[in-house]
C-alpha cells in the first residue's frame, strides 16, 4: 500500500462518520433498531407522506441507507454506495422541504448533509485506508462514478416525481372538494 497521507485520515473519517450515521439510519427503518419503525412503522410514515407502497418504500430507502453507509464506512464500492445513500437522502429531503432548510425546524439539513457527504465520497473516492484500496480498487474503477450517479438519479427523479405529482393531485382534489361544499 502506497504511503498513507492526511488526506487518507480525513477521507476514513468521512466515511466512518457519514456511513455510519447512514448504517443508523437504515437499521431504524429495516430492523426497527434504534428506536426506528421497522418496515411497517416505516412503510405507514412512507404512505402518509406520499411514497406509496409504503412497505417498498421503506425497504428501498432502508437498503439505501444501511448498505450504502455501511459500504461507505468500509471503502467498498464507494462510486455505487455514495450514489445509492445520495438518491435515499433526496428522497428524503423532499418530505422534508417544506419545512424550510433547518432541522430544527423540520427542514432538510440534515438529509441535505448526508447526501451531499455521499456524494462528494463517491466522487472523491475512498482513499488508501479503504476495503476499495485492498482489492485494487475493482469495484472503484472512474467510469463507475457517472454510471452509479445516472441510475441513482433517475431511479431517485422517477420516485419524488411520482410522489410530487400524487401529493398534488390529492391536494387539487382537496380543493375542489371545499369548492363543493
């Protein structure tokens, strides 16, 4: 292995922090870990805020955010991870846009960090301390990063719009249903 330099130290602790806060995340959402909802909790908060199915929905963005963390923090398929939890963290941050930019406002901060930490990981690459490293970077090749970026981001553009445009029917059916009254 080549000489390991800061860079590497500050890449390792981006992804150990990001991937792990990511691995949370989804365990919540998948297992129930940490206080989280499991599928089902998670698939009926999916289905209150229009990501229908509910079930698939968790289960999509649990696989997102626990695989791609927890790939993250390993350095191994770094171009796909950080794609995979930047897409889950979008899709996050729709619900969470209405509510202005910060969290403590229920604003999309934090999701908007997390994924553009993903993104900026899966761009930059792992560094030397890295699973991707150890292997010769087989799952890490340059030609990975645009092809892991353009599936996310149609599949993630294909899953917000489809909410986007459900959220909007109910809310015109809504209003006409004042207008009757």
């Amino acid at each position: 292995m080549d000489c390991v330099d800061r860079r590497d130290v500050g890449l390792l602790l981006l992804r150990l922090g990001a991937g792990g806060v990511l691995a949370a995340h989804g365990a919540q959402k998948l297992f129930g870990w940490f206080g989280g909802g499991g599928i089902e909790g998670t698939g009926q908060f999916m289905e209150s805020v229009g990501y229908h199915p509910g079930k698939a929905s968790a289960t999509a963005a649990g696989l997102a955010e626990a695989g791609g963390g927890t790939l993250l923090a390993l350095g191994l398929a770094t171009p796909a991870a950080g794609a995979a939890a930047a897409g889950a963290m979008a899709g996050a941050a729709a619900v969470h846009v209405p509510s202005g930019f910060f969290a403590q406002s229920g604003g999309y901060e934090h999701a908007a960090t997390l994924g553009l930490t993903a993104a900026g990981l899966a761009i930059s690459g792992p560094g030397r301390l890295s699973v991707d490293a150890l292997f010769g970077h087989a799952v890490n090749r340059d030609w990975m990063v645009p092809a892991a970026f353009a599936v996310t981001a149609a599949a993630t553009t294909l899953v917000i719009g489809t909410r986007n445009k459900r959220l909007r029917r109910q809310r015109e059916g809504e209003q006409e249903t004042l207008f009757d009254e």
